[in-house]
C-alpha cells in the first residue's frame, strides 16, 4: 500500500534550520505532484509549498516564501523540505502530500495520499 513517512522533525532555536524527509512506498513517485502541510495547535491545516512531478516548478505559501525551499529525488523516492532562518510561528507538526492531478493545488482536499507528520517546534 501506499505510505508516506515523514522525518527529520525536532526542537531548534528561532533562526536555525531543519531539513524534513518524506520517504514514499507503494507509489511512482514521478506521477505525484508533491506538497508540504503543516498544522499548529488549535489551527487548521495549512499549505506550506508544494513541488511538480519533475522538480521543475515550486509554489510556496507568503509566510515561508524566500525562507523554505522544497525539492525532490524520484530516484530515491524522497521529496525534501529545507526550512530556513526558523520562527517560532512556525512551530507545527508537518506533513507531506501526494496528488495525482495534472494541475497543482495547494487544497488539502485535492491530494491523495498523507504522511502520518512529524513535530516540528521553534523556540524562541
């Protein structure tokens, strides 16, 4: 079956980085376009970015424009989210999406498959 497995989640000081790992089984990674969510306590779920089946376009929320950068290896099957210059807002557990269409979206409800997230949290 299909399984997305995130990691690479922890604690870091305001300003540090982190570097989250979305392993996928059970798929052609190359046919999925790929995005990252996150979702803070008592908030909904919020779209991060999300990246096109080859790697080519990238599509990013304001909040982490310039700050994020996601990207992919298909060979691995492993899409990846580096988050830079980290604020404590952005505290979240995180999650990676797989969505099949052709056509990229940043609604939760449009992708197919989910991680099970993992806990990323900013100190101040």
């Amino acid at each position: 079956q299909v399984q997305l497995v995130e990691s690479g989640g922890g604690l870091v000081q305001a300003g540090g980085s982190l570097r989250l790992s979305c392993a996928a089984s059970g798929l052609t990674l190359s046919w999925y376009s790929m995005g990252w969510f996150r979702q803070a306590p008592g908030k909904e779920r919020e779209f991060v970015g999300r990246i096109s089946r080859s790697g080519g376009t990238t599509l990013y929320a304001d909040s982490v424009k310039g700050r994020f950068t996601i990207s992919r290896d298909n060979a691995k099957k492993t899409v990846y989210l580096q988050m830079n210059s980290l604020k404590p807002e952005d505290t979240a557990v995180y999650y990676c999406a797989a969505d099949s269409r052709p056509v990229q979206s940043s609604r939760a409800d449009d992708y197919d498959y989910w991680g099970q997230g993992t806990q990323v949290t900013v100190s101040s």
